[in-house]
C-alpha cells in the first residue's frame, strides 16, 4: 500500500506562507476587521484552534498503535465550535494570535511528518478522522485575510 504523504509539502507551503503573512504584518493589520465579526488576529488564532486540535487528537490516539484513532466527525457541524471560540480568540493580543499560530502551525507540520506509515495506513482506513493536510484550511484563511488587507 503506497501512503500519501503529500500533506507534507502542502503543510510545509502554506506555514511558509502563514510565517510570511505574519512577519509582514503590522499590529495595526492584525487587528483589521473581517466579516463576521472576526479580525486578522482572530482568524489566525482560529488556525492555531484547529491545528492544536489535531496534535490533541495525536496525541490522545497515542501514534503507537496502542489507542484507538478517534471516531469519524466529518459530518459534524463545527460552526458552532467556532462561534464558541470567536471571543477569546479576539481577547488575545493581536500579535500573540499570530505568534501562536505559527508556532502551532510548526508544531502539527512537525508531529504529521513524523508519523509512521502504520499509523498513516489506520488512520486512512478509518476514514481519516485526523486530518493532517493542515494546508487546505491555512490556504482557505489565508486568502481571505489577504483579500481583506487589499481593500
């Protein structure tokens, strides 16, 4: 069985390109307005949320093989998780939102491109309840900070 292991250079592109955005980034921008009540900040402390979650689940799932990978949330409704989260990501300092999510970002990049192929193999056959293609929603994020910070 071949194991993708492309989530690896995806990763690796959109934290070089978070860690770009950031650095960039005045505290003045950081604290832009995005729609729906979020700011830069925010969204990027939205980020650090959800890849945190994913060296969470690694880490309760216990990569050895040992503990069972958790159960499948795909289908799952997560907006209210997020609406959840909104004010305290917005109480954090503009620049700490951005740190973490870096450091985070670097974190989960680390721990994805360390797995074994055995627990890659179970977690693809379970369905792939944890996702390690990180990218995806950095590049999602990303692009609407972007676009808000061009206007």
């Amino acid at each position: 069985m071949t194991l993708d292991r492309s989530f690896i250079a995806a990763n690796h592109a959109e934290r070089v390109r978070l860690q770009s955005l950031i650095r960039g980034l005045t505290d003045k921008q950081l604290a832009e307005p995005m729609p729906a009540g979020w700011t830069v900040a925010a969204v990027l402390g939205h980020l650090a949320f959800w890849d945190q979650r994913i060296l969470a689940l690694l880490s309760r799932c216990d990569t050895d093989g040992k503990h069972a990978l958790p159960e499948q949330m795909r289908d799952i409704d997560v907006d209210w998780i997020n609406d959840a989260t909104k004010p305290m990501l917005l109480a954090l300092p503009p620049r700490t939102a951005a740190d973490l999510a870096l450091a985070i970002a670097e974190a989960v990049d680390g721990k994805a491109a360390s797995l074994s192929d055995e627990f890659l193999a179970r977690n693809a056959s379970a369905g792939t309840p944890i996702n390690l293609d990180r990218a995806h929603h950095r590049r999602q994020h990303l692009e609407e900070i972007e676009h808000v910070l061009r206007q």
